[in-house]
C-alpha cells in the first residue's frame, strides 16, 4: 500500500521580498528560484528523493526516506547560503494529495506566506523507517509520443510548448480530480507523477482523456519502491519499454 | 514599432543523451536544466535581455540587447562547462511568434533536435544596434489577484498550483492565437509575455478571456523599452501601480 | 585514537582537456572548478564531512560518515552533471597523512592523472560504522590574531594576502612534518587542519615555528568529534573561546 | 605601456557574519563563497575580465574592459541572490599592485572590512575606453615542468601541493616584490599574473628565483592585449609553445 511523504517547501514571505525596496531585476529572481531548486534536487535527490519546482516560491517534494534531522540540515544550510529562508511541512498518507493537504495545512498554521513572523517553520510527520516498504511509493512518467516528430521539428518552439502544455495542464487536473495523483512537468515532453496504487485501466483513462480533452499523445511507465528515486528509475525502465514495444502503458 | 529579437535555445542531442546508456538520476537532469537556466539568466540578463525555461530543453529568449558575438560567447562558455551544447537561433519581427518562428527554423534547418550530427549551431538576423528604439520591446507582467489569500494560504499547494496554471494554460493560448505574444509562467502566480503594441482594451480582453475560461482574475501592468529589462523593469513598477490603485491594467 | 577517513578526489584527464582542442577561457575554467568544489562541499558536507579543494584539480575530503555507496553516487552525480568525471581514493589511519598516502596510491595504481584510460576509479577501504567513536577526528581551526586590523584594513590586499599565504606555506609544511597533519586555506585568514591526536604543547610548538618563520601570528581552537563537522564546529566555538579569552589554544 | 584596472571585491562585514548568531557550517561558508567567486568569473569572465579568488571574503579582478555602469550591476546582482553584499574599488595604474593599492584604499576609506556600517561601497576611476589599447594588460602564465611526472602520479597529494604550494609562495613574493606584479595560483600547476610590461630576462630570474628558493622549475607564457581575456589566451598559447620547444619563457 502506497505510504507517500509529501513535503511542501514554502520560501517565507517571498512575495514582498521580491519587491523590497524596489521591485528586484527579474533575472536575477530566476536566477535565486531556479538555483535553489536545483539545490534542492540534489540534496533531497542523493537521499533517494524527488522535488518539483511546481511555482518555485513553493515547491513540492516527495521524502520518503528523509527523516525529521535530514529536513532540518536543509533549511539550515538554506539559511546560511541565501538571502531567503524556507519553511516545511511534512504529511504522510496512502494518497499523495492526502499527504500534502496535510504537509501545507501545518505550513499554513505557521503563518500566512506573506507573514513577516514566520520564518523556518518545520512541523510534520515522518514515515518510519521500521515501516518502510517496496510500495510505499509510486511514480508515473509519462512523455509524448514522438514529440520531437510531431512538435519539436516542426512547429516554432512557442506553438510546441502550447501543445505540452494543454496535455500537462489537462493531465494533472484528471489524475489529481479521478486520483489524488500529483503530476508535475519536469521540461520537454516529460510529466512525473507520484500516485497511489493505480491499475493499467485506470492509466490508459488518463491517457485516454488527455487524448480527447487535449488531442494530446501520451505514453507512461511505472514504477514502485521505498523510495522515489527506486520508483521513479524502474518508472523510466518502462517508460523505455513503451518505446521499444509500441505500447501506451508498461509495468516495470 | 515593436522589433523583438527572439532567440531559441535548444539543447543539443538531449533526449538520447538522457537516456543514454542507462536512464540518468532523474534529479541529475532537474539540477541541470535548472542550473543551465540559471547561467542563462545571468547571462542574457545582464545584458539587458529575458530568458523563460518554456521546457528547458528547449528555452526562448528576447535578446534585444545581444549581438552575434555574445550569442558566440554564451555558446562557447556553456560548452566548456557541461555535459551538453546548445544550438541558436535567433529572429527579429514585430511579432513576437513571427520573431520566434524565424528563429525556429533556422535551429530545425540546421538539424533534427535529436541529431548527433547537429551541434552548436549559430544562425540568425539581429536588431541593428543603430535602429534600436525605446519602443522595440513591449513586455506585460500578469499576475493573480490576492493570489496568496484566495489560494497559498487556504488551498494545498497542488490545488493552488492547478488553479495557477489553468490560468496560465489558458492565457498562453489566448495571446498567441490573438495577438502572437508569447506568455511565460516565471514563478508564484506571475506571467511575463513579450507582446506587439497591444491597448488597454486588448490587455483586457485577455483578463476577462481567463476570468471567464479558467475562473482566474488576471491583473497587468505594461512597459516598454530598448530591452526586455527596461520593458519589464516598467513593467513591475505599472503592476504595483494596480495593486495600488485596485486596477486591472496599468501602462507604465 | 583518531581514525581520519580520507577521500582523494582527482578530476580524470584533466590538463589536456583544458587544452583540447585549443586553450580554453580561463573563466570558464574557473568556473567549473569551483563550482565542482562546492557541489561537493555540499554532498559531503551535509553527510557530517569537510571538503577542501587544494589544487581544485585535486581536491582531499575528511570523509568519516560516508561509505562505499555514499563515494559511487558522488561519483555518478558528477559524471551526469559536469563536462569531466572523477577518480576516488580513500583511505583509513590514525594519522591524516597516512590515509591520504593510502587513498591516493590507490588513484595512482588505477591509471595516471593524465591518462585518457582512467575514468571514475574508485578503490579504498572505509571506516567501519561499527567502530566509529567521539575521537575518530581531530580539527584544528587557526585564524590570524587581529588579521583585519593588522592587515585587511591597512595594507592593499595583495600584501594582506602575501601575509596570510606565507603564513599558511609555513604552517602547513610544519604540521605535515612534525605531525603528519593536513592543513588546508579555507579563506579570510582561516586554516583548517585534520590532526592526529595533538597536546596543547604541540599546538603552542606549530603556532611559534610560524611565528618566527613567517612573522604571522596565529590562535587555534581544537575539536575532536565522530566527524569532521562535529570535531570542526566544536573547535569553531573553541577558537571564539580564544578570542574572548585572548588566549591562543583552546580545546573544546 | 601597461594600464591594468585593478577592482578589489571585498565582502560586507564578512567575518562577524560567518559566526552569528552561531558559527556557521564550514561547508556552507565554502559553498557559498566558491559559487560567489565562480559568479564573478563568469560575469566579469564573459567581458574580457579576470578574477582571481585570492583570499574568497576579498577577491581580485583585472578588469580592463568593464566600466562603472558594469560594476554597479555586479553589486546589485550580487546583493540580489546572496545573504551577503560586496563592496568594489577600482584604481588604474602601469604598475599592477599601485592600481590595486588605489584600489583598496577607496574601499578602506568607505569603513572597515568588518564595519556593519559600511555596504555596497563603489569608488574608483576607470581606464578610459577611448584610451585603450593592445598593450593595457600583460599576463603571464606559469606553470610547473612535468608536474603530473614529477608530484601528482608519484607523491601523495598533499606533499604534491606543498610543492605546488611552496614554489607559488616564493613566486608571489619575488614577482610582486621586484615588479610590483600580482600572481594567483588558478588550481593544478598554475600560476597567472598581472604584470608591468617586462623583458625575457625579468621572467628568467623569477623562474630562476622560485627554482633556486623552493626548488620547483616553472615555466611561463606571456602575452598582451587589450583585455586580460586577450592576454591571458596569448599567453596560453605561448605556454604551449614552451611545452613544444622545451623552452622555458614564450611570449606570444
């Protein structure tokens, strides 16, 4: 049964910072966002993790394998590196939309995001590692299907990007509404997901209406295991599979 | 007249390259577009320019600002310092989507984007530095209404998220297929497009087109300038003024 | 009685890269080494270790808390991110030079620093983590007695830096003598030494040889811990302890 | 004649700040001052500039080619992504280390290093563009003969950097004392200096000093240009030209 650590990183009142004394020069903030994610890809990654930069200023990360010390050495050396701080929250459930309702809901009882007061909160729940287990979690990775054929090549690149986009933007409200699945885009034709335990109809489904709804192609491999990083390789595996089978749905 | 200089940024060869010879550490590629995007950032815009990470393999920028040899330079220091190249191509137009169109096709004449034989191609017209005039770049910053009060601190951060990029997905298709502005997420509930010279009226014919498509209340606040900096910079300083006024659109 | 655990990292086939085909920016160069080093200041440094870069081609680790697996994903998450690989030696001993000897024979054994056939070596034995104990690690943290006032704020800062770097070229040539101590310039006026097992007589011995050789006056605070980090923050706290004390060795 | 323009980038109040509230963690202090210097590098790297990281809380640029509106955007770019800020002077003379010494005392006379009173100094002259010319900038780059042979593929690494060590300590001294030049040891072998415009015989006795002081046997390249970009790649080129002939002094 799927047991998904969600935990949202919420940058502390970021929004009046960005702004403060004058609005600041707008590379120079993608810049700061996009290097902390990255930062953050690799600690949370090389402990076997997943992060998504979702809007940047919050990002959502799947933890399983992360404990309460390791969140803490994170937002610390955040701290020491940047001219912002991060809070987290941490939430634990079967599904993964559960489990960040409930990692946000602790965020929030901290103080509002635009909150002067609050810096570096951390509250949550952690999986325990006597219980950890091969299931306890999910990852989708879908792409498209030939899309450097059918976009990439030879639309302009804004009219490629429209056409991922609606797929993304159709896929993550049907998998989040049907199944309390988080679906995240992760740059060219690629969307991660991290879902509860989902059966090959329940994927071709998605498939399906983002065929109708977005007249967009979509294949995706799954995979299972204690961590995201075990998940979301043997995902890519199958993803590998769809490729060299043809199909539109593989196990790993 | 709007004469945007757009440039496409394609990473060479990348899916092959990822999946090569096993499937890399999903978030060893995270951290490398990101950082990638970063570099960029600091790059273009320091020289007056905005990159947007659109896909990440596949990032647009407006480079009004950048000549031949700085394209040359950012190609030449990016290749000494990743795994990967990059191809450029660069257009000019009125048009933003007609600029980027330009730009496309000269990255696709030189090769497939999943060629091994195509590498750091360099092809493209650029703004004559004696033309350049104060009204070359017209950029609109979009963001959400009490985005933090109606979402971050109520909803869970996925659900916040969809509705953000409902609205994105629906603003995107709105200002290209009617205007052939390009409209980019940046982050938070903010939208950055390089538009032509649009009207109040038009700017809030977009608005209601999201109010009413994807229940997201939209404000804006538009510049223009030499480079995409300056045009922005304006920009930030109009959207304060709506979020002083209680405006939905305000011209620098 | 200590046991340093210590880790040789050598960029693979590095000089003649720097020169293929041509000469390349030294900027850029620059860049990737020390963005390498501190991609690596952070992995090792969030698992409890110290990272210093040396030569920055070469680059030594106090690694007690990182095993086997911890060194093989270091090492792919270089490879997948960077435009070189890594070789790693490691090596265990009570004196800090012993193990290094040890971990960088066996870098030497796999191939020459300059050979195209070498990459990602890895061979070494680890601190056993049953073994692990408070006294594994020895750190030595030296600072310059009143080196903004003498110095940074009176000389230009090539004659400050000709102080402090004479200062090191001495210190560190006397502590790998006399005790087989590794001393590494971390910046400011800070030296950072991983240290056998040394009395305050030792200490006072290495602060008067620079003295007299190099007319540099320094302090040192000691700390002892199962890791670098924890030996190096209880001997910061031992070095503010010398300066609130005007003292010149202090243990934590 | 030489005109190098010298800009010392100094850190705001650095020291009190790594050990407030309490010491901070070492390997977040190197992180975030290495990825500070390679920032530098590549913004004043991509302008024809040099910056060399000296002692990382205060660094040292040539930067020929970059003016006051540069500078001033470094330093808000800086204040923009870091938790700390830099002040800049800048001096211009024939004589490297007269341009620095002007340099430093501009920052000094803004306050203190360690003063919380004083951020963001700016101070300085610039070398006039319409002045500029080929001969503006000489740059030397040393290296040592056959040191992989000689150090890294037969001593361990830390006696091979007290080699490496030693000869640059008595190089930096000799070269700064008998021609007011400023060397900085850039990682591996290398050495580069700014110099006064000096003759075949100046270089040989440096080398003859360093061999005779600290028995290490460089070996150098020399070149001019406008830029130090220009003449460091000159020089790069003349080094490689020392590799072919077995000579010891090129000059491009």
């Amino acid at each position: 049964m799927t047991a998904a650590q969600l935990t949202l990183v919420q940058i502390d009142n970021y929004g009046p910072w960005t702004v403060t004394p004058e609005p600041r020069r707008e590379m120079d903030l993608q810049t700061l966002q996009s290097r902390l994610f990255a930062d953050l890809a690799q600690y949370i990654g090389n402990r076997g993790g997943y992060v998504f930069f979702t809007r940047f200023d919050n990002m959502v990360a799947v933890t399983n394998g992360l404990d309460r010390r390791d969140h803490e050495l994170l937002q610390e050396s955040v701290g020491n590196r940047y001219p912002v701080t991060v809070s987290l929250g941490v939430g634990v459930d079967e599904v993964p939309i559960e489990a960040l309702e409930t990692a946000t809901e602790r965020v929030q009882a901290a103080g509002s995001a635009q909150s002067s007061d609050r810096s570096e909160a951390l509250a949550g729940e952690f999986r325990d590692g006597d219980d950890e287990g091969e299931g306890d979690v999910h990852v989708a990775h879908f792409d498209v299907n030939d899309a450097t054929g059918k976009y990439t090549d030879r639309l302009n690149e804004f009219d490629s990007f429209i056409n991922i986009e609606q797929g993304y933007a159709s896929l993550m409200k049907y998998m989040r509404e049907e199944h309390g699945a988080l679906s995240f885009f992760v740059g060219g034709d690629n969307v991660i997901a991290a879902c509860p335990d989902l059966s090959h109809d329940e994927y071709m489904g998605a498939i399906d209406h983002v065929a109708a709804d977005a007249d967009v192609q979509l294949k995706v491999g799954v995979g299972s295991g204690e961590t995201p990083h075990e998940a979301g390789y043997a995902a890519k595996h199958a993803l590998e599979d769809c490729r060299y089978e043809g199909t539109l749905v593989e196990f790993a």
